[in-house]
C-alpha cells in the first residue's frame, strides 16, 4: 500500500521538467474530471468551470486505495476548491492536497496549464 501512495509526489510549478499533453480540453466534463494516465501513474482531471480553474491531483483515494477521485464530486469549503471522494465522501483541497476531514494523508497535486484547447500536466523527473 505505501509503495503505490509513494509513486504520488505534489509537484511545486517552480520543479515542473516536463509538461505531458494530457488530452483535448472538450474531454474533461465542465464541473467535472476524467482520468488520464502518465507513465505509471493515474492523475484526476477537474474543469472547474464555476471557479474558471483546472485542476490535477492523484487518482488514488488514500482511504480505501481506490483509483476513484476523479469521478469524485467537486465544491468549495470556504472558497477552497476540494474533490469528495465518490465512494466514501472524504474530501480533499484541490490546491493543497490537504485532506480536509483530518484523518487521511495528503493527496498528491501537479500544475496545470492550458495552451492551444490542450491540457497539459506538470511533472518533475
């Protein structure tokens, strides 16, 4: 269990070496994520349309060890932007990571641009 969470590592914008083109930005549903593989990892993609962000964090819930977040529901808890993991409703802030319940590890987020109706995910290698 802890070698799959330790594949998951934020990535600070100001590390970013590589930027994968993750997909077309009409993939993602407005409000909504998908997910999308890099290498060996499975990364949640949100279009927060309400907020006008996007978002990326792991796909894996730490409660249960699930590949689910990204078909979590989105929302705000005090103008944070947080993902409820769809099967046990834990959430988790879109900006920092932090499990907003207080009894989970943080989850892992990355950088993400938009350029040319493209979404791009940042990645340190």
């Amino acid at each position: 269990m802890d070698s799959i969470l330790s594949e998951y590592t934020s990535v600070d914008p100001t590390t970013v070496s590589v930027w994968f083109k993750a997909c077309n930005v009409n993939d993602i549903p407005e409000n909504g994520g998908a997910c999308v593989k890099y290498k060996n990892k499975q990364i949640a993609v949100y279009h927060y349309k309400r907020k006008q962000t996007w978002y990326a964090c792991q796909n894996l819930c730490p409660h249960k060890m699930e590949m689910v977040l990204s078909r979590g529901m989105l929302g705000d808890a005090d103008g944070i932007a947080k993902v409820a993991c769809p099967m046990h409703k834990k959430t988790f802030s879109l900006e920092s990571g932090e499990n907003l319940n207080g009894d989970l590890p943080a989850i892992a987020i990355y950088p993400i641009k938009i350029e040319d109706g493209f979404v791009y995910i940042g990645f340190s290698e």
